[in-house]
C-alpha cells in the first residue's frame, strides 16, 4: 500500500465488517518527538482473545473467502518499517482500538496520501455511521464529526451531493490550515 490514508481505509472497513456505528480517526504529528500516529477506535463487535493474539499474522482472519487477512499485517509491517509499531486492543461486546506509530522523519514512514477522499468516501459510503476524525499537527487541531453535522441538516441525507461537497471543502481547508 502506498500511503496511509488507503491503510486507514482498511482498517476502518473492519469497524463497519464489526458492525460499528461510531467510528473515531485520530491523527497527531508531534514533530518536536518526532512521531507519526494514527489510532482507529470503533464501538463495533469486538474480538475474541484469539483472534486479538493473532491479528497481526497474516493468516489470521475471521472472512471466509480467503485464507489470509492482510489488512492488520500489513500496517504492522508499515509501522515497524518506519522505526514504529502497532498495538490492538479489543474487547467482544465492546469494540477495538487500532493504534499505529511511526517516526515522524523515517525515509521509509509513507506519506499520508490522500486523506480527504478516503474520509469521504467512508462518510459518503456510509452515511448511518458517525465518524469523527481529529488531526493534530504539533500545537493546531483540526476536527469534524459527522454526528454534530447530521443535527445540523435537518433531515438532509448526509450523503447528498451538497453536503458531501461542503464537507469536502471543510476539510480540506481544515487540513491546510494545520500546516
Ligand atoms: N475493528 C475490528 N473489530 C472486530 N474484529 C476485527 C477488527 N479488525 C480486525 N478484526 C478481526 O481481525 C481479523 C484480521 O483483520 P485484517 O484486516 O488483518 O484481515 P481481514 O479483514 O480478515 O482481511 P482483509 O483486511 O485482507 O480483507 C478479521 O478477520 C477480524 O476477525
Ligand atoms: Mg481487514
């Protein structure tokens, strides 16, 4: 995977597979600690001890398609590539937090690519769950919740072409702010 927006979309399709409806993204760049880290939290159905034990072994997996599942793996391979690593933490009934850290410089840390797209196609593609994303660069903070957006519409889909626009321009502009 190229960039860590495509691994965060990944790893959010997990929290919707686990039946999630609040689906929490936080991002922080402490450039004075020199670290990159990313934590995925979700409300979903949680995981089993075993399966938690394992999950970053490409060959665990609960599909039933494919032998292997890649998703976890691969972040983690990501992380410990960029002088970091990843930490799950799951509890059945509960939900799972995905924490991912990397430094910050590390010539192999991948880029965040392209974050807003990945933001709106998981808000447009499911508009009946909540995502809140938080970005931290240094002392600046940037944040949305589409729970606080869906009380202001009134009614409006969230997912309507209008709405997904001003969202989009939000958080572009959010995130040009930051740097
Ligand atoms: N947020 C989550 N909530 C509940 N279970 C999870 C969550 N994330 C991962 N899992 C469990 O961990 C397993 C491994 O996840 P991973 O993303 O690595 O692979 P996968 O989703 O099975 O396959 P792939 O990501 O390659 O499509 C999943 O099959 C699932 O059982
Ligand atoms: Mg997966």
């Amino acid at each position: 995977m190229e960039d860590l927006s495509l691994h965060i979309l990944d790893v959010v399709e997990n929290s919707i597979t686990a039946g999630a409806n609040r689906i929490e993204i936080r991002i922080l760049e402490d450039l004075k600690n020199d670290i990159f880290s990313v934590e995925i939290k979700d409300n979903g159905k949680g995981m089993n001890e075993d399966i938690l034990k394992n999950v970053t072994d490409p060959f665990c997996t609960t599909r039933t398609t494919r032998r292997v599942g890649l998703g976890l793996s691969f972040l983690s391979q990501s992380a410990k590539e960029a002088g970091g690593d990843l930490t799950v933490a799951s509890k059945e009934g509960e939900g799972t937090v995905v924490y991912a850290c990397f430094k910050h410089s590390h010539i192999d840390r991948k880029p965040l690519g392209n974050i807003v797209d990945t933001l709106i196609t998981l808000i447009a593609g499911s508009p009946d769950i909540d995502f809140f994303y938080e970005h931290r660069r240094n002392g600046n903070i940037y944040s949305l919740d589409t729970k606080e957006i869906k009380a202001e519409l009134e009614g409006i889909p969230l997912n309507s072409p209008a709405v997904i626009k001003i969202i989009r321009e939000d958080i572009k502009n959010g995130l040009k702010d930051l740097s």
